[in-house]
C-alpha cells in the first residue's frame, strides 16, 4: 500500500481512495460513519454540508479542484462497490436490482477515472476536469443524494 498526501492505493487489490474511503474498507463502516469516527478519533469537528460542493467564498486552486473531483470519484467507486454487495442476489431465480447493476457496468470505468487522478500527467487531470464537468456535477448530485439516503 502507497500512502499520499491526499490518497492511498492499495498494490494487491488495486483500492484507491482518501482516508475515510480506507477507514470505511478497514472497519466495514459507511463513509459518513468512518467519517465520525475519524472526527471523534482526531478531535476534530464536523459539518453535515456537502463535501462535494465548491467553495464559494474563494476561487478554487487547480490543486484544489483535483482534489475535489478525485474525492468525488472515488466516494463514488465506495459507493458502487457497496451497491454490489449489498444488491447481488441471493439465488438465481432473483432479479438483478438496477443499483447492482449499475455497479457491475460501472466501477471498472470510474476506477480508471481514479487512476488518472493517481498515476495521470497534471495535462491530463486538467482535461478531465474541464471536459467531464457535466459528469462530475451529475456523481456530486448522485452522493449527496445516496448521503441523505442513509442520513434517513
């Protein structure tokens, strides 16, 4: 496993993500339980507003914006990877549920997208951003949306 500054990435099973996406891996907690746990762990505190959304206040960096568009493709690729284990079927004779679906055509491309965010030139990681902005609003609405689901 290689640590970052801002990620991790695991050699043997090819797992990418920041740090609450390794403590949810490692304790089999929900992202925003990991997240709580790392605030009462670190003494640190937290808000409930979105993580996805831009600062408003100040101009974002482009360090700043990979970050941001980094975080929100691996929280999704967490967030598929627990659509696959919490809708595969439990026999044959059961309908595939779409969200498991989704999942199974899915992570392979945005684990790549993860990887040109962790191995990609600074080029590369500019295109991205600029030309997926449609796709990276949509997965942002997606999260927050699948967050407010499990807020309840």
């Amino acid at each position: 496993m290689k640590l970052y500054d801002d990620h991790f990435y695991c050699f043997g099973c090819g797992k990418c993500g920041d740090v609450i996406t390794l403590v949810e891996g490692l304790f089999g907690q929900p992202p925003l339980k990991s997240a709580e746990r790392l605030c009462a762990d670190f003494g640190l505190t937290h808000s409930r507003d979105s993580p996805y959304e831009k600062t408003k206040s100040k101009r974002e960096n482009p360090r700043q914006a990979e970050q941001r568009v980094y975080r929100i493709l691996s929280d999704y690729c967490s967030l598929l990877r627990s659509y696959r284990q919490a809708y595969a079927p439990k026999s044959d004779d059961e309908d595939l549920h779409p969200l498991f679906i989704e999942s199974l055509t899915q992570l392979s491309e945005y684990e790549y997208y993860c990887d040109i965010f962790i191995s990609g030139t600074v080029e590369e990681r500019e295109r991205f951003i600029n030309e997926r902005t449609d796709l990276i609003d949509r997965l942002r609405r997606k999260l927050e949306e699948a967050d407010a689901i499990a807020q309840g």
